[in-house]
C-alpha cells in the first residue's frame, strides 16, 4: 500500500518537459566560379622573340591555381599572375586555365604570332631534284617540244651549204627540210646530262646548180636519213636566267639514201661527198642553236609557270629567280629563290624560317619539289593582309545550321587576326589563330563573338597535285561576359561549317605550289616536312 502511494505521489509532482527549440537551418555555401582575364598578351598579336610574358587576374574565394600552357603561373594574393613561356617562331596557341579547390576550371584561348618576321616581298628558296626518272620524263617532254622547231627556216638560213665554183664545181642550198619523231634520252653524269637525240625521217631536199667545162646546169636531190645525236647539256646562271649550252655534240647518220639525177657523174660523185657533210652540219647547226632555247624553257617550267590566275579573287604573281644548277651522276638540281606577290597584300608579314637548300646526296627516284615553308606562308600572309579570307556568311551559307538559327540570328563575320601559318618541322600543319566569328542580328547589331584557334594536319589525296586540309583540332572562347542566342554545341557546330569553307579557300591557296611539268603523267605521291620545307614526291611515268 505504502509503495503504491509513493508512486501516486511522484506522478503527481513530475512536470511536463519543455520542447526543444527549433535547430537553426545551415547556412548554403556559394561554390564560387573563379573569374580569369589576361591583361597581356593582346588577342592576336605578333610578338617579337622567344620569349613571352602572360600576365592577368584570377579571383576565387579561395585559393586559385593558374597554368598558361601547362606552365603554373606566379600568383600573387592580390589574384594578379605572371607566367614566362620559352616559345618557338611560329603561331602560338595559348591556354590559359584558372582551378580553384573545389575543382572548377575557367579557360582563356587566344593565339599569338611569334618572330621574327619577314616582309611581304621577301624571297625563300624552293627546288626541284630530278632523278633518273625524272630526267626521262623530261627527256620525252623536251622531245615533244624540238618537233616544234621551225627546221625548214632554221636549214635555209645556213644556205648555201655547198658551193665548189669553177668550171667544174656546184652550189647546192636547202630548199627544204623535214623531220619526222624526235626522241630525247637524258641521263646524268658528273658534270652534265648525257643527251641522245634521235630525228626520225628527215628528208632534205636540196637545188643545185652546177657546171661542166664551164656549161652550167640545175637539178634537184633529195636525202633520206635518220640522225643520231649526242651531245652534253649543261646550264649556268646567268642574270638569274638558267642559259643552257650543248658540248661535244657528234651527229652520225642513218640509213642514209640520195635521190639525184640528170647530172653528169663528176658532179653527181663530188655532190654525193659534199651534201652527206652539209646535212650533218645542218643538224648539228640547228641542235646546237634551236635546242637550248627549247631546253630552257623547260628547265624554267619546273618552278614556275608565268600564268598565275588570281586567288580569292586577288591577283597573284610567281617571282622566281634562279641561284644554281647542279649536275652529279645520281642526279639534277634546280635551285631559285621565289616570291609569291599578292595584289593588296603590301603589308603582310610572315615568320622568317631560316631553310637551308638541299643536295643530291639522296636523290629521289623521279623527281622532288622543295619549297620553303616560308614561301607559302607569304602566299597566304598577303592573301591575309589584302583581307581575303574574311566573309560575312548568311544563314543560307551555314547548310542544316543555318536552319537552325533562324530567327536568332542573320550573319555571321569571319575575320582572321593573324594569318594562317603552314608548320613543316616534323609533320604537315596548318594553324589558324584567333579566327573571330561575329553573329549580328538583321539591324547590324553585335549578339555575340566567340574566338576560334584551328590546327589542320596537311596532306595529298592520291591523284592529286596539291596540298589539302583535313578535319581540324578547333578550340573556341567567347569574348564578352554577357549571354547569347548560340551555346556551346552551336558554336561547335558553327565552327566546323565554317571551316568546311576556310578550308576551300585555303585548299585553293595551296594549289598555287608548283609541281614540275614534266612529260607524260604526274602524281604527287606523298607530302612530307622537311626541315622547314614542304617536300612533294614526284612519280613522273614516261
């Protein structure tokens, strides 16, 4: 009884306990994303020296990491940063990335163009290595072209080629003359290219007057021949002209036949003597003075070809001069310097790139072209500086994408900063630096403008004669901080269409390389780098 009170009791005196107060809500942290801005240097610029300063703001609220090109930046507590790069003569992509702790990663693109620099009219060495097969070809080509001498005009400008006066005596002259097939047979030794012509169906048809006992008289005579001739033909520079010459020529003839008659046989035997002579003289003659020029002509085609039609739209003009000729037993070598001159493109610039000519210490099978990478970068330097890669691209021109942006927008800008630059070190590039897409509205009004950088591996389809690009690595940035009608997988999708029609401006650009005109057909097999110059491998098929 006594328990069962006690618990009465102690029930009736326990208190309700209090409620807890309410647990105050966390307050959110603000995960902020670090803000990046590079002071220098300047979007699309040309720098001088290997040496370049990146300087700039990163601001978190914490700590903040900054790499420019991999390189980790000096970062100062006020947020500023300085980062010095060793960097190459060329165009130079710079990367930029501000990393907070929590892992946010904030990019910077833009390119620069590093120096030196060369003038728009500057001249850079290119060649052309003939090889055995190369020489055969050309051979067959030069061929062709001595079918075209005039050897009518040329045999009767050596007239009279036979006159023995007197009471018994002749005087012969060429009336006419013809030949059938020409072939040419080069091929190298130390010093000259070994030269075997041979003329097919020569027919030289001569007027004689003669006299016997001091009667006089006339006829005809007609020879039929074939001719083999050798000589060695070798070139100087003179002038910055190639000026070939002939030596040791020897003529021999062949299958040798005289049609003559109605002539008493004194003089049919002197005639007989005296005209085998003349025409071997004739053709030496016309060989030693016809067949240079001819050779001339084609050993001046090899590098150059007087008609350049305009690029773009612009005017172009192939400066070539040449510097040397040599001659060993593996092969031909024909060096100039040259110069592609742009109508408006004055004020170009391009990187100089120091380019040593080559040898014939490993002459090619046919034959090669080396031009100097510097030579095609002032080819599009001057294309740059007269301003023909920049368009403005409607809708209409942007295919599928186009379609999509209706209503957001109605042109597009394409500007490039800098010029495109080929790379020839260890492989076949071309970089783009800070190619500027500005989307306008139909008043004009700017909506938004994204920086592109391009690289594009060069490279020769099969049956063709040019370099080509191919699919590009492409890294955008927005300029400006304010929102626009295109995201990012528009401005991807923007970028490849317009570097499909980048990429057919500069691809005709580079079809301007010359490639030797050599006879029968020409393939490009493949495009390599060499050393700052653009090797082009040659098949030439006889």
């Amino acid at each position: 009884m006594r328990w069962f009170v006690g618990v009465l009791v102690l029930a009736a005196c326990a208190k309700p306990r209090p409620p807890e107060p309410p647990k105050p809500e966390p307050t959110p942290v603000v995960d902020i994303v670090p803000e990046l801005a590079i002071v220098q240097p300047e979007r699309g610029v040309f720098v001088e020296g290997g040496t370049l300063v990146v300087t700039g703001r990163a601001h978190d609220d914490a700590a903040v990491r900054v790499t420019v090109n991999g390189v980790d930046a000096t970062v100062a507590p006020d947020g500023s940063f300085t980062a010095t790069l060793d960097v190459p003569a060329g165009l130079t992509i710079l990367e930029t990335h501000a990393i907070d702790t929590t892992g946010h990663d904030v990019r910077d693109v833009r390119s620069v163009l590093v120096g030196p620099f060369a003038p728009s009219d500057a001249r850079a060495p290119i060649a052309v290595r003939l090889g055995r097969g190369g020489l055969a070809a050309l051979g067959k080509a030069l061929g062709a072209s001595a079918k075209s001498i005039d050897v009518k005009a040329a045999a009767r400008a050596l007239n009279p080629v036979f006159d023995n006066g007197g009471c018994l005596g002749a005087r012969a002259d060429i009336a006419d003359l013809s030949i059938g097939k020409v072939e040419v047979s080069l091929a190298p030794k130390a010093g000259a290219v070994a030269t075997m012509i041979f003329v097919d169906s020569i027919v030289a048809r001569f007027d004689v007057r003669y006299e016997v006992a001091c009667l006089g008289g006339s006829t005809t005579m007609t020879v039929h021949t074939n001719a083999r001739i050798t000589s060695d033909l070798g070139a100087t520079v003179r002038g910055g002209r190639l000026q070939t010459t002939l030596a040791n020529t020897n003529v021999a003839l062949e299958a040798l036949q005289m049609e003559i008659s109605g002539v008493p046989g004194p003089i049919e035997n002197l005639l007989r003597r005296a005209l085998r002579g003349s025409v071997e003289h004739a053709l030496q003659t016309i060989v030693a003075n016809d067949v240079p020029p001819v050779a001339n002509a084609k050993l001046a085609s090899l590098l150059a070809h007087p008609a350049q039609p305009p690029v773009l739209g612009r005017p172009v003009k192939l400066e070539v001069v040449p510097r040397r000729f040599e001659v060993t037993a593996s092969g031909v070598l024909v060096a100039a310097d040259a110069a592609f001159v742009v109508a408006g493109g004055e004020r170009g610039r391009h990187v100089a790139k120091p380019a040593s000519m080559p040898g014939l210490e490993h002459p090619p099978v046919d034959a090669d072209v080396w031009i100097a990478a510097a030579a095609i970068d002032q080819l599009l330097s001057g294309l740059w500086a007269a301003h023909a890669f920049d368009r403005t691209l409607a809708l209409a021109d942007l295919g599928m994408v186009g379609m999509l942006l209706k209503g957001k927008l109605h042109t597009i800008e394409v500007a490039f900063s800098l010029p495109p630059m080929i790379g020839a070190t260890k492989h076949l590039e071309l970089a783009i630096g800070d190619l500027i897409l500005t989307a306008r509205d139909a008043t004009g009004a700017e909506l938004q403008r994204f920086a592109v950088s391009l690289r594009s591996d060069l490279t020769i389809e099969p049956g063709e004669h040019a370099l080509a690009t191919t699919e590009p690595t492409v890294l955008a940035q927005q300029l400006g901080n304010g929102p626009g009608p295109l995201d990012a997988a528009t401005v991807e999708a923007i970028a490849k269409t317009v570097w499909s029609l980048v990429a057919m401006m500069v691809d005709d650009s580079l079809t301007r390389i010359p490639v030797p005109a050599l006879g029968g057909g020409v393939q490009v097999r493949a495009a390599t780098a060499r050393d700052e110059f653009v090797v082009l491998d040659i098949s030439a098929s006889e």
